[in-house]
C-alpha cells in the first residue's frame, strides 16, 4: 500500500509541476528570481528505543533524505513545490526501516490590488512516533495525512484592516488500525485592524467537523476568541490567542467549554538564525482511545543560530507538556486510573553544525524525550544521536 502511494504521489507532481508553473508565468508581470534548492542529508546514528515502545530496542541506524524546493515568485503570484523523500535502516531490527515522504504545495495568486488567493497542500507519509507532534503515539504504525487548504485574503488600501476566510480538508489513515481513520472539515473567519503600526487586533471564529470510521466519536466544535500581536523592534514578535472551544458529540456525552491559549515570541533575524519562545494551552484528540481528547499545556523554545562567519551553526529546541485526558469514551470499559490519566513529556534536541563549504556541512544532534505518565504503560524514554553530512545547492533559473 504505501510503495502504490509513492508511486502515485511521484506520478501526480510531475504531472501537476508544469501546469502549476504555467499558472505562476502567466499570473505575474514581472519575472522574479525563480530558484531550485537541491539538498541530501546523510546520517548514521544510535537510538535507544526506536520505535518509542515502553519496552525499549536500542539499535544504530543509517538514514538518507534527499529533498528538493521549487520556488518561482511574481509580482502577482507565487508558487513554492518542496518534496522530500526519508530513508531509515537499522543494523539489527531491519523489521522496522521506513519509507516516508512529504509534499508541500504553496500557490498565491493576487486577484486584485486588495484580494489574494492563498492555496498549500501538505501531505505525510511515514510511521508514527513521539517526536511527531504532540499527540499521544500508536508507535510503529504507518499511517498518511492530506491537509488541503484554500484561503481568501482582503486587506484595505491603508492597510490597517484585513479579513480572511479560509476552509481546510483534513484526512488521517491508518494502514493498519484503520478504526481510527478520521477527515476533519474546518471553516474558519477572521478579522483584525491594526491601530498602529506595530499594533493588530482582532476577531475569529472556527466551525470544525470531525467524522471518524466510528461514527460514535464523530463531533462538531466551534472556537471562537481574539488575537493581539505586537512588533518589539529588533527584538521580537509577540502574539496572544485566547477563546472558548466547545463540541457537541453524536455519541456521547458533551464535554464542558473549555478555554484555550496560546503566547508566542518570535524574532527571524536571517534565513538560518531565528528565535521562537511559546506558551500554551491546547487541545488534541487522543490517536490511542478514540473519543477521548485531552489538555495540552506547556513551554516551547526553537532557537537556531550561525556564527564564526557563518560557518559555525547552533540549533536548540525544547519542550515540557503537561495533558491532562478529559472526556473519555468507553469509560465502562476503563480503571479509574484510566479515567484520569496525566501525561508529563519533555524534550530537548540540541546540535552543532560546521560548514566545510557554502553547500557541505558536518552536523551532529543529540535528542532526548521522556512521558512520564500516571499509567505505567504509557511511559517512553529514548536518547538519540545523529551524526549528518548534509549538501545543500541552490540552483536560480529564469521561467
């Protein structure tokens, strides 16, 4: 099943490529600097639990990713295709190597001097596992994800007031607990005027529905609040989101509206160094029971630097999350414990990079991550190191 979508997927973007690039030349006046950017990262490394089972099988691995991005901007469009295909191996578990892809499609067209049309595509193909977002994991498991996602901008002449509508498709299979097979509709509005120059407030509202192979499970929700961002100069972005989240489900119980947030500081200082600080309160649908969905409360931080002339590179990421399981369904079936299970997760990735050429550059990572729950069969711990070698060419052309 996932050799036939490799195939596909390659079939269909060199397919779509040329009439995607068509659209972009005859979209916009002028010519832009159009670039292709090759890259191929090569790494062998130790993992200490895999595949992210409580019962832990260390093994060295080997991966390789080669990975394109083609970018053709315009006065009035842009287009932006990057896929990237990943290779894992291991020495001993072969059981457990993986084929993985992803495509990301960005097109924007200007439909006037106040309207643009925005449309990305993101698909991922590849197993699941801890470090893959915030949820909680069915490790091992392959699965794919297709978020579509059309959008509609305005913004004034002075530009100080905006709207956007925007409507997202979203479907998640799995290949082999297809129960949890879920697509999601979303609808979302927002409004925001900015009273200053580096001041923007503003109103939204999101109708989601869910709909899940179970229909028990199936819900709709609606999330409506504000948002405030503020530009500190030449220190960083601030924004703030806040609302009220409430869903209606089909098959059982409503859950209480529930208030969620989140607090970020960004600073992009050049395409290699950058700064992001978050906090957060959000909410997740559990992937292990269906039904349930729980808190997701934490502290990120992304920071990535270059120094020494460019050459010498530093990356930090980390993160502690507290979830909190709420409204679980089949509760006949679960402990009390069960009923009240509390997950605390960390993790850190840090590396250093050196650049032996504008396009070589020698990197090494190390990554640690822990879930500590209240469930002893839901704890994970894994330490991993990666060794890189990784060339990177950007190619410009004209189009």
């Amino acid at each position: 099943m996932k050799e036939l979508r490799f195939f596909l997927l390659v079939g269909c973007v060199t397919f779509l490529s040329p009439f995607f690039l068509l659209v972009s030349a005859v979209s916009g006046y002028d010519e832009g600097t159009s670039t292709i950017t090759i890259s191929f990262d090569f790494s062998i490394g130790n993992d200490t639990n895999i595949v992210e089972y409580q019962e832990e099988i260390d093994d060295w691995f080997y991966t390789i990713i080669p990975k394109f991005v083609v970018s053709i901007p315009r006065e009035q469009s842009d287009f932006s295709l990057a896929y990237s295909l990943r290779y894992d191996d291991y020495i001993t578990e072969t059981d457990f190597k993986n084929l993985s892809q992803n495509i990301d499609f960005i097109s924007r067209i200007d439909l006037g001097d106040r309207l643009t049309f925005v449309l990305t595509d993101k698909f991922v193909d590849s197993l699941y596992g801890i470090w893959r977002d915030e949820t909680d994991s069915i490790s091992g498991s392959e699965y794919f994800v297709n978020t579509l996602s059309p959008e509609l901008k305005y913004v004034s002449y002075s530009g100080a007031f905006t709207v956007d509508l925007s409507y997202v498709y979203m479907q998640e299979k799995w290949d082999v607990v297809s129960a949890n097979d879920w697509e999601i509709n979303q609808v979302t509005a927002a409004m925001s005027i900015t009273p200053g120059l580096n001041l923007s407030l503003g109103v939204f509202g999101t109708f989601t529905q869910k709909d899940y192979r179970d229909i028990m499970f199936d819900y709709t929700s609606s999330y409506i609040g504000v948002h405030m961002s503020y530009k500190i100069s030449r220190i960083a972005d601030i924004s703030l989101s806040i609302g009220l989240n409430s869903r209606d489900y089909k098959g059982q119980e409503d859950p209480d509206d529930q208030i969620r947030w989140n607090l970020s500081l960004d600073r992009v200082f050049t395409e290699i160094t950058s700064f992001k600080f978050s906090l957060f309160h959000r909410y997740y649908d559990s992937e292990v029971f269906l039904g349930d969905f729980y808190t997701n409360s934490g502290i990120g931080l992304d920071y990535s630097n270059e120094i020494l002339n460019d050459r010498l590179q530093l990356f930090l990421k980390g993160q502690y999350l507290l979830n909190k399981y709420q409204n679980l369904g089949n509760q006949e079936l679960k402990s009390d414990a069960e009923r009240a299970r509390e997950d605390r997760l960390f993790r850190v990735y840090a590396g250093v990079g050196l650049k032996l050429l504008d396009w070589i550059a020698l990197q090494f990572f190390y990554g640690y991550s822990i879930r500590d729950s209240n469930l002893d069969q839901f704890d994970i711990e894994d330490s991993r190191y990666e060794l890189h070698l990784k060339f990177t060419r950007k190619l410009h052309f004209e189009f």
